[in-house]
C-alpha cells in the first residue's frame, strides 16, 4: 500500500496537454448540466405542486398521486445554463435555444391546460422551419439507397426535412408512456451520435452531447422506479418529449447532412429505432381503424409487454437494451463494414415488417408468456391458488346474495303505507274528479294518479 500511494505521489500531469484539457472540459460541462437541472428539479417542483402542473391518474395512467410535470423545463434550463457559463459556442446555438423554447413554451401550455393537436403540430412545424432556415440544417441527400448513386433532394429538402422532424418528434412522444422510458431512449440515441462524433474526432458535438446526457441523467433520477421508488417522482410532459425527439433529430439530421457527413443519413434510423417502430406501427393501426393517428390508447409495445406480465423496470430494461442493439448494429454496420446504405435499408425495413407483424399478433405473445409463466410455477402452488380462487369466488356470491337480500329489507322497510286519513282524502279527491261540477286541477290529477299506480302494484 504504502508503495502505491508513493508511485501515485511521482504522478505528474501535463496541464498543457489539449486532449487533457479538454477531457477536463468535458467533465466540467458534464457536472454542470448534472448539478443544474437537480437543482432546478427540487426547485421546481413544489412550484408545480402549487399551481397544478401536474399529471393527475386517469384510466389510462399508472400513478395514484398528482405528479408534476416539470421534467422537461429542467432539462431546457439545464442546458441553458451550462451552455451560458461554458466559454465553447456550438454551431446555430442561438438557433436551437429559440427553437427548443418555442416547443417547451407550448408544451408548457399543454401540461398546464391542454392544446389541440393542430396548435402543437404547428409549433412543431414553426421550429423545423427555424431548424432549416436559420440554422441551414435539412436533408438534402439520403444516400445510395437505390443504389444508383446518391439521391439529391433538391427543392425538396425543406418540407422532407419538416416532415421528419415533426415526425422524430411525435415518436418519443409517444414512446413516452412507462416511467423512465422516454428518458433512456433518448438518452441511448445521445450516447449513439456522442460515440460517433468521438470517432469523427467531432469534439463540439460530443460536448453538446455529454451536456444534454447529463441533463438526462440527472431526470432519470426521479423519474425511474429505483432506490426503493414505487413510482416516478416528476415526468417529462409534452414539454420534455418534444424537447428531446427535437434535439435528437437536430443533432442526427446535422451530423448525417454535414459537409463531412459522420454517418450515413439511413444509420439515423437505426438510432432511433424503437420509438420509430412504435410510432409508425401505431399510426398505421389507427388509420386501418378509421381513427385519428394522435388518438391516445393502450396499444404502444410498452403497453403490450406490461400485459405479459412484465414489469415496468423490465419493460424499461428491455426495450432500452433493444434500442441499444440497434443503434450498435447501425453504426457498426455504417462506419466498421461499410455496408451499402441500401442493403442497411432492406434489414431495417425487415426488422420493421417483423415489428408490425409482431404487434399486429399480439395476443399469440401474450398467451405464451402467460402459458410459460404458469408453467414455471410449482403444482402446489397452483392448487393452492386455484383453490383460494374458487373460495374468494364463493364468498363474493355469498356477499352478492347477503347484499341484495339487506338491500330488498331496506326497500321493504321504506315502502309508503298511507293511514286512513290519507285514504279517506284520496277517495274523496278521486270521487270529487268524477263531479262534472268540480273544477278539475292538475294537483288533484297527479295525487290521484299516482295514489291508483300504488294501489294497483299492492293488489
């Protein structure tokens, strides 16, 4: 022990070294983003608790208490600020914080009271144009596809890219429906284009990255069921699902449509794999079913695995180690082997028809997993449940019958029995309606109605 800690002692480090420096660079951004967007989590949240941003339980939700939805704006302001006290300015960053305050703005709006989809679909929309016209990031190229050498765009570029981005945005909205979900998917596309952009020796990309993975990070801390956490303690909202679907297509679209592209445009799809499958296979079985694509369900994959009996951390687990395997094979395929774009494309659309078929087909999954769940139990324990089962059963339908029995006693207790003063006034009412001479009132018609329904029943 005491000869490493002297070797530790003649340990010198070069302050003068640049990849030193930025490492150093690097870590300091990270802790920054990390210990801002905590601070503005716990700051946040009575604020939210107090004027009702929150999201209250509902048939389709799992959480019981009020939660508030401030996840988003804490990952916004995060960024913000470690961007305003780090001395490195990354390319459009003007660009991309008016652009990202414009949908965490409306997204505000729509946690707190609730938007149309066409207002948010139009914020979505004003910040792609922004994307693409102050910024100048589009897609203008998609590759050797068809193998035919690369296909250009043109004056197509713009709508094509508005399109994918309100399309990359909609997906990790919707993906976001399990606690920690959204985040991790979000935060597996970031470490994918850090990991590309560190291969491209791209360092303003990977410290853009590592800044908004540690605002991620520091989210996920509250918002995955762990350390004894039955449920998450702030959500995303809309604002932090169309934060992050924005900042993902920003990113990828810019590091695939660069004068020196990092990746090929196809590997994005690979990135974002699984809240693409999940959007487009989704949309597509409302549309068969003659329902609008943005009509929320319980059909998502993550809704579905829940009901094979998973829980929500290993639905998380699974579905993020998914994305992840795709993001791998999408860049080792692209920058290690070199694979043609088009034959990347083929498998992604196989993967693709396979998902959907998947989904399509459910209920075969979800009768095997339950069949091989119960299979693993012992016998013992499934007479056992079989016949608490049955004995629950019979004291529901005992408590049924008890139940309906005390209810026709009640009923019988307060049945009307009118005395004889009553019925005297009743036939003299009645034998006053059949004088000619009386002046009939429509008091006097209801009493005697009424009285002669109650004495028909009783007869």
């Amino acid at each position: 022990m005491v000869c490493f800690i002297l070797k530790l002692k003649k340990l010198t480090f070069d302050l003068t070294d640049p990849y030193l420096l930025f490492v150093f660079m690097l870590a300091s951004h990270f802790f920054i983003s990390l210990l801002a967007t905590l601070v503005l989590i716990k700051s946040l949240c009575p604020i939210a608790v107090k004027i009702g941003l929150t999201d209250h339980p509902c048939h389709r939700k799992q959480h019981k208490v009020p939660t508030p939805l401030i996840g988003g704006l804490a990952i916004y302001l995060g960024i913000g600020v470690t961007l305003l006290l780090s001395e490195v300015h990354f390319p459009n960053q003007m660009a991309y914080l008016i652009a990202s305050a414009l949908l965490v703005g409306v997204g505000l709006v729509d946690d707190y009271k609730g938007l149309g989809v066409k207002i948010r679909i139009v914020a979505q929309i004003v910040a792609a144009l922004i994307m693409t016209e102050m910024a100048d990031i589009k897609i203008v190229s998609l590759g050797n596809l068809l193998f035919t050498g690369d296909i250009a765009l043109g004056s197509l570029a713009t709508p094509f890219t508005i399109f994918a981005v309100v399309g990359g945005i909609n997906a990790f909205n919707m993906i976001d429906g399990l606690d920690g979900l959204a985040g991790t998917l979000a935060l597996v596309s970031m470490a994918a284009l850090a990991l590309v952009s560190w291969f491209a020796q791209d360092m303003l990309l990977l410290d853009f990255c590592i800044i908004v993975m540690a605002a991620i990070m520091a989210f996920l801390a509250f918002n995955l069921r762990v350390m004894g956490r039955t449920s998450a303690g702030v959500f995303l909202g809309d604002t932090g699902s169309t934060l992050l679907g924005f900042t993902v297509c920003w990113l990828a679209i810019g590091a695939s449509q660069s004068e020196s592209p990092l990746l090929a445009p196809v590997t994005v799809l690979w990135i974002i794999a699984i809240p693409l499958f999940d959007s487009v296979c989704i949309m597509i079985r409302r549309l068969g079913r003659r329902r609008s694509p943005f009509q929320p369900d319980r059909e998502h994959l993550h809704h579905i695995m829940s009901l094979t009996g998973y829980s929500v951390n290993e639905v998380v687990a699974h579905l993020v180690s998914y994305g992840l395997v795709m993001a791998i094979i999408g860049i080792v395929a692209d920058l290690f082997f070199n694979i043609p774009n088009g034959m990347i494309l083929l498998f992604f659309l196989v993967l693709f028809i396979s998902h959907y078929w998947g989904m399509d087909h459910a209920w075969i999954f979800l009768k095997i997993r339950r069949y091989l769940l119960t299979r693993r139990q012992n016998p013992k324990q499934i007479v056992s449940r079989r016949a608490w089962q049955r004995r629950v059963n019979s004291n529901a339908v005992v408590d049924i019958e008890q139940r309906s029995m005390d209810r026709r006693q009640i009923i019988k207790g307060r049945r009307f029995v009118p005395t004889e003063l009553q019925l005297d006034k009743f036939y003299r009412c009645e034998e006053d309606m059949d004088n000619p001479a009386y002046r009939k009132k429509l008091k006097n018609k209801i009493k005697v109605f009424w009285f002669n329904f109650y004495v028909d029943r009783k007869s």
